[in-house]
C-alpha cells in the first residue's frame, strides 16, 4: 500500500445552504482518510472535463446541489 496521499476533487457550486456543512464534513473525512482535498466551484461540462485533465485525480466528490454539471 502507497503512503502517497489521495487527491480527491471536489466540484460544488458557490452559494448553495448546504455547502459549509457538506465541505466541512468531507475534510474531516479527508483528514482522517489522508486525502488532500481541491475545492473547485464548476457550472459547465466543459469547466469539469478540463479540471479532470488537467489534476488527474484519484477520486471525485460532486455535490448534488451542483446541479446538471
């Protein structure tokens, strides 16, 4: 098993009611999983598809309220 740390994006929309408790709650997460976590506010396919390219991530979270990204 690697002792490298995962990096975990994560794609929300800015201004959602939920988002503090959801953010809060995957770096707790993240901090006991030893993910490093990359916020990132994304409202096109296009803007996802080159954050994807371009970090190569180990893992994705897509908050729901994110709508049709």
């Amino acid at each position: 098993m690697s002792c490298m740390n995962k990096n975990i994006l994560y794609f929300h929309t800015t201004g959602t009611a939920s988002s503090v408790p959801k953010i809060e709650g995957l770096y707790r997460e993240a901090l006991r999983l030893k993910w490093n976590v990359r916020r990132f506010d994304v409202r096109t396919e296009k803007q996802v598809r080159e954050t994807l390219e371009f970090w190569n991530p180990d893992g994705i979270v897509v908050d729901a309220a994110a709508g049709n990204i």
